[in-house]
C-alpha cells in the first residue's frame, strides 16, 4: 500500500478554509450552494464555519461552484 500525499490532505483543508471568500469571489450565496448541493443550509453554515464537510459533500460543492 503506498502512503497518503500529505499535500492532498492539506488542499482539502485549505479548500475548505477558502470557501466563504471563493463563494463570495463567484458570486454565489451559501444558501444557493448548500440547496444545489443537497446540503441542508444550516448544516451547511454549520460545517462551512468548522471546516466540517466531508470529502463527498466538498465533491458536491465543487460540482455547484464549477458549473
């Protein structure tokens, strides 16, 4: 089994720490996003603000923001 890219693990984190500022920067509101995604929207300010989102739901909202 080969190693885990630590890289990777740190581009997720920075991802997530981005978020508001890259909705923001495509003008898109947290509400349209998390409703795109299939997020409930609380959960989604929820997990916005600790980092929280797991990697299928970060999957979800890059698939909304590159649309």
């Amino acid at each position: 089994m080969s190693r885990i890219d630590e890289a990777v693990v740190n581009d997720f984190i920075k991802i997530q720490q981005d978020l508001p500022e890259t909705l923001k920067f495509y003008g898109l509101s947290a509400r349209f996003v998390a409703l795109q995604s299939g997020i409930s929207v609380s959960s989604f300010h929820r997990k916005m603000k600790s980092q929280g989102f797991t990697g299928e739901e970060m999957k979800a909202i890059c698939a909304v923001i590159n649309r």
